[in-house]
C-alpha cells in the first residue's frame, strides 16, 4: 500500500470516529439507554413501504431497515449488547407528543420535517422525498386538485396534506370536504367504498396503499404535486449529541451506496404482504438528498 492510500484510509477511519464520537456520557438519550438497556422506536403499522406489519406482526420496511442499522450502532457506543428494543406504534396525531414525552426515543416512519415541527423535535438528515398527491380509481373524472370543488377528500389526521386541503378550501374557496382516517389503511378502505372521489397523501405512500387492493390496476396516482415532504427520522430537541449519531449513520448508508441498495429492494421488487413491486424509480429529489446529505426542512 502506497503512502497516498494508507492516508486515504487513516482519513476514513478518522473521519468514521468523528461521525460516531457521541457516547453515554455525552447524551442523555444514550446514557438513559444504557441504563435501562431498553431502546424504545416509534413504528407506523401501514405505511408500505415504509414502516408497517408483516404477517407475523412484524415490523418491516425502509425506514425500519435504516433504523435497525442506528440501533446497531446505539448497541455499540452503549456496549449493550442484549439490547431490548422496544418497538412502539404511534400515528400522525400523537407520533411527536411520544418523542416530546419520552415514550419514543427516536420514531421511524413517515414524518415530514417541517420547520414548525422542528420547534418541538428534531430531525435527522432526509431518507426520502415525497409529492403529494391523488389517488383515484382509474376512469374518475379527477384528474387534478382543480377537479376537486365541491368534492369529499379522505386524508390522515394530522397530515401535511390535511393542512394543505383546509388552505385549498380557505385561499380558492374549492369547498372540499375534507374526511380525516387514522391511517393509510383507514383511508384507502374508505376511498374503496365510493364515500369519497380522492385520496390526498404522499404520492409514494399512495403508490403502498392501492397495492392493498384486489386489483392494483384498478387505482391511479395523479395531481401536480402541492408540495415535496422530506422525511426524516424524529427525537427529542434537546439531545445533539444523539442526533449526531443517527445523522451518521444516515450519511453514511448514503455515502457508501448502501442506501440505493436499500431503496432498492423495498421500491423496485416484489415486497410483502403481496409480493407486488411498487416500480418507483428514485426521483431526482431523492437522488439529491442522498448526494447532498442534509436535515432542512422544505417548509
């Protein structure tokens, strides 16, 4: 090995310690842990491909997959390694009062950073990207968020989108009624039954819930998107030091192409509960996130 390539790794191995330099003494997150030798993670349980159940109630998904590898390195700055993990599931109305009160300590599905959410929890760098968007059964008259006055739209509670619907109905008076489910399931369910002409969410966890359905063909994604969703993964404010040390991981998965192998396997093949691939190629949003790591909130 010549003296460039043994500096090359010298600067890797330092640059790596750095990342992860974080311990129990340094974070309360990590020390509490330590301490109870219990990690507690917020799940969703029908956020495909995201965070959800498989048959066996398991949790299964992207954003579990990345998180298993923050709770590897959690179980090595913690020396824990009988590590229990606590998994947790939570829902768009009280996912971030869990992280606030201490039940979660790090939540990992589908949470919009935003910059009103970042006055209460801290996010850490962007996984995903997402538009939102529509979705309708194939041959409906909506084709776009044009085409909505005077129609009942079904959203989750708690949403980006929920809020973007009341500013369609308060700015361009499109008089929506707007119906509130719990979650991706409850919505799509809802949708299947003819109450309502659409259903407003992130076009990726749109593309999950039609997947549910008999017949997959039957639903299309449409609507110019009304705004772009990073994704990030939830903790408390006042733990830096924590956060550092998801952020690490996360960057790192992104700067090894660890990451794009991830993507991957749960948006280009077959994935349960029916072995249907989404075939969502990764956007150029998405592409940016993950050569230019970051934590900023698009809103």
């Amino acid at each position: 090995m010549n003296l460039l390539s043994v500096v090359g790794v010298a600067s890797l191995v330092l640059q790596t310690s750095l990342v992860f330099a974080a311990g129990p003494a340094d974070s309360a997150t990590l020390a509490r842990i330590k301490e109870s030798g219990t990690i507690s993670i917020g799940h969703r349980t029908s956020s495909i491909p995201f965070s959800y159940y498989d048959s066996n109630q398991k949790v299964i998904g992207f954003s579990q997959d990345i998180c298993d590898k923050v709770i590897a390195e959690v179980r090595k700055q913690t020396g824990a390694q009988n590590l229990q993990v606590r998994m947790v599931p939570v829902t768009s109305q009280n996912r971030i009062s869990l992280v606030q009160n201490g039940t979660v300590d790090l939540e990992c599905g589908v949470t919009t950073n935003l910059k009103s959410r970042q006055q209460q929890v801290a996010f850490s760098t962007t996984f995903f990207v997402a538009g939102t968007r529509l979705l309708v059964k194939k041959g409906s008259p909506i084709h776009d968020f044009s085409d909505l006055t005077g129609k009942t739209v079904v959203t989750n509670a708690g949403t980006t989108s929920e809020r973007i619907l009341r500013k369609l109905n308060d700015e361009k008076k499109t008089n929506i009624t707007i119906q509130s489910a719990k979650d991706y399931g409850e919505s799509f369910l809802i949708l299947q039954s003819g109450r309502v002409a659409a259903f407003m969410m992130d076009d990726v966890l749109l593309s999950g819930a039609k997947t549910l359905a008999t017949n997959p063909a039957e639903w299309a994604v449409v609507g110019t998107p009304q705004s772009f969703e990073a994704y990030g993964f939830m903790m408390r404010r006042d733990d830096p030091e924590f956060k550092k040390l998801v952020d690490g991981v996360i960057t790192n998965l992104m700067k090894s192409g660890e990451i794009q192998r991830m993507y991957d396997k749960w948006f280009s093949k077959p994935i349960p509960p029916k072995n249907v691939s989404f075939d969502f190629p990764m956007s150029a949003a998405v592409k940016r996130a993950y050569e230019q790591p970051n934590d900023e909130a698009f809103e």
